[in-house]
C-alpha cells in the first residue's frame, strides 16, 4: 500500500501522543487526524522521519529532545486543535507542551482507564469499519494495528495488547487516542469549512 504523504501545511488536526520509557522494548508514537477522518503519521525534520520512534533504531534510547523537535514542527506546521497524550514516563514532557501550546490544547488522557479505554477503542474500531476513519497507509501503524489482540476484562468489556513481546501495537493505541481527540473536537463544534479527499484505505 502507497504512504501517502502529509496534509498541507495549515491543516487542522488533532494529535495523539503514547511515550515510552527509556530503554523500553515499545515504541513512542505520535499520530494525527484531520476534521474529516483522515489519520496520517507526521513526518518531521530534514530527512522526514515519521513521529514513531522505534527502540532498536535508536540504541534503545529515546532522545527526547528529538520528540520535542518533532513536536514543535508539528505544532508549527499545523494548525493543533487539540492534543491527547499518555502521561505515563513523559509527564514532565506533556506539562511543557501544555504550557507552551496551551493547556486547553495539549491534555493529559490515561489509558490505564479499563472503562474509559474499552469506550475508545470500540468507537475507533466502529469508525474504521463504517469509513469515518481513512488513513495514510503509514507501514508501522499498520503493522501495530494488525498485531493488536484483544484481552477480555470484568465488566464485558475488552483491551488491547500484544501477543507477544516483540509485536508492538504502540502505533494503534497512538491513533485510537488521536480519534478521541477528534471525537471530542468535534462535539465542542469542530467542523470541516473545507473540502478535502475522501480516498479510503483500510489496515491490513
């Protein structure tokens, strides 16, 4: 499948944010979703290197100055209305952001909420298979979509996780937290004053 490139600079978009700690085995991703559905990968810096940083390409370190310039780019690039971020290991980071890009802008959005996660994962899920959601064809999110499992949990409701260690789903997660920010957006009245492409492809 083609990796489309990205959207326009001055597209609106909404971000999602899932940060690794330090010498982890997971990923640190950054996805956005425009007003229309459309959810792609940035692509940042020089050599446009996609907002999913992998460990073993970096040494199994995360240079966390390079996620803050990617960051920044996005943020200068685009047009954020709103940005969900996993606070876990890079709550430092998500309260710099939110004093330099707003605090009504970038939030704190834990996915160690069973209930709250099931709710989201079902609407994104739910979205793709009815079309609401398109995508880039970015590689690693599909690869990290389609090695997500699903976990059963008390109260009828399930999670995601990986089915074995090296399978990463850090990507999935990154974009089901950009589409509840997009959720969300749009219920506090962001609409779509433009047209835009409509070209759907699906995760395989």
């Amino acid at each position: 499948m083609q990796w489309l490139p990205n959207p326009p600079d001055g597209t609106e978009i909404v971000v999602g944010f899932d940060g690794a700690l330090t010498g982890s085995a997971d990923c640190t991703a950054l996805r956005a979703e425009t007003v229309d559905g459309f959810q792609f990968t940035p692509r940042y810096g020089p050599d446009a290197r996609p907002t999913i940083w992998v460990p073993v390409e970096w040494g199994g370190e995360y240079d966390r100055a390079e996620v803050h310039a990617a960051v920044d780019e996005v943020f200068t690039r685009y047009k954020v209305r709103r940005m969900y971020c996993d606070p876990f290991w890079w709550e430092t980071e998500i309260g710099d952001w939110a004093q330099e890009y707003g605090d009504e802008i970038v939030m704190e959005w834990r996915t160690n909420r069973p209930q709250a996660m099931f709710e989201s994962i079902s609407r994104f899920e739910i979205d793709l298979r009815n079309g609401r959601i398109t995508h880039d064809g970015c590689p690693i999110t599909s690869e990290h979509v389609g090695n997500a499992i699903k976990k059963n949990r008390k109260g009828q409701i399930y999670l995601l996780d990986k089915p074995e260690e090296h399978q990463k789903i850090d990507a999935a997660m990154t974009s089901i937290l950009a589409h509840e920010a997009w959720a969300d957006a749009l219920a506090d009245g962001w609409r779509d004053d433009n047209d835009t492409d409509n070209r759907l492809f699906h995760f395989r």
